[in-house]
C-alpha cells in the first residue's frame, strides 16, 4: 500500500488560553481527496493552515511523505492580479509552454489575453485553477473554492477539478459547507465538529446521483447532532 503523503495524529493547536482544534488525526494518501466538512468555527481552516505550512500544530504528529512537499491553495477569492492578462496572471510574464497548456486544460486558451474583470466568476476561478497548477503541486488545498458560483457552474468547475486532479494524480484536500460537493468530490469525508474530527465516510465520487445524496444525507445527519453531554 502506498505511504500517505500527510499524516496528521493527535494534532492540537492553541491560541493562547484558546483551543482550535484537538486530537485530530487522518492520513492523505496519493491522488485521494479528502473532504472536510462541519459548522463555521469548528476548525477546518485550522487544520488547512497547518497542513500548509502557514501554522505549527502546538502539540502532535503532522508529517509528510515528502519533505520538500510542493503545495498549493485555491481560495473562494480568486485573489487575481487585476492588472495583468489572463495568461500573465499565470506564468507572471513567463511566455512558457507550460502557461499555454494549463490555460487550455482549464478551458481559457481563448481568453489568454483578457483581464480578469472581463471574465466570469466561473472562469476566474478556472484562472486561479491554474495558477496553482503551475508549480506543479503533489497537494492542491481547496478552500471553498466554489462556494460564490451558482449552481451549475458550480458543477461544472467540481467536473474539472476532479478531471485535472485525476490526470495528474494530485492529492487534495477540500473545505466545503456543501456536503452534496463533499460527497461528491472526495474518497473520504470528515466531519469537524468542535475542533476535532467526530466522524469519517467514504465518499461518493463517481457513484452516481443516488449515492451522492445518500451519502450527503448521513454526513448532514451527523453535523446536526447536538454535541453530547459528558
């Protein structure tokens, strides 16, 4: 069985007199997407920084496969450079082969030239898709990504997310409040609730409508459960 390329185990992070998140621990392994999903405040960005690099857990394990492990995060805000084109927003003014070839991969080649006010929301985001793309990542970190498109673009931009994260054998990582996206993106769902893990399913990617919805159901069912009392 392949390594995982992060382990988290035991992880606690404190703010001060304050904790974010206690006793979580899960593996990511090679080109599986893990979903975390739970309540505004429960700890899923806590747990997203660490795994990034931008914190260190205060006590427990977080290791990674590789050490010098390239990773990237996509925001629900595309965070896009309003005075560059399209294709320099990716490559930075780099005319490389590999700009070309991602802007095509997200469905741009056509806009190249634009900037990023003459696009869509949809589209802004497949820009910032592919933006983190260019360092060639082994971990692409979704923060809520999709959660200010409507509905089917929404869709469509899951569709190619999970395409190119196929294709390229990319682990992710995903925060989402949409448990039907979480269901429907991920190998594996975990439910943060109060700073901690409580609860992890396998996903329903692939699987159809049916077990999308079913799946989405029960995760739901234990997010809503009222916390229990020692």
């Amino acid at each position: 069985m392949a390594e995982p390329i992060v382990t988290l185990q035991s992880i606690e992070k404190r703010y001060g007199a304050r904790t974010a998140i206690h006793d979580v621990s899960f593996q990511l392994y090679p080109g599986e997407t893990v979903a975390l999903v739970g309540m505004s405040g429960g700890g899923k960005s806590t747990i997203m920084r660490l795994i990034a690099g931008l914190e260190k857990p205060t006590s427990g394990r977080l290791a990674y496969r590789d050490p010098h492990i390239v990773t990237r995060v996509m925001f629900q805000n595309d965070r896009l450079l309003p005075w560059l084109s399209v294709q320099d927003n990716v490559g930075f003014g780099l005319r490389d082969p590999a700009v070309t070839e991602l802007l095509a991969a997200v469905g741009l080649a056509e806009a190249a030239d634009l900037y990023p006010a003459q696009l869509s929301g949809g589209q802004r985001q497949r820009l910032a898709l592919a933006r983190a793309l260019l360092a060639q990542p082994q971990l692409l970190l979704l923060d809520e990504p999709l959660g200010a498109l409507d509905a089917l673009t929404r869709r469509n931009m899951q569709d190619l997310i999970m395409r190119i994260c196929a294709e390229r054998h990319l682990s992710s990582l995903l925060i989402t409040h949409d448990v039907q996206e979480a269901a429907r993106m991920a190998d594996w769902i975990i439910v943060v609730k109060d700073g901690t893990n409580v609860y992890q399913t396998a996903g329903a990617k692939g699987q159809g409508p049916t077990v999308v919805a079913s799946v989405g159901e029960d995760v739901l069912q234990v997010i809503l459960q009222p916390a229990v009392t020692p």
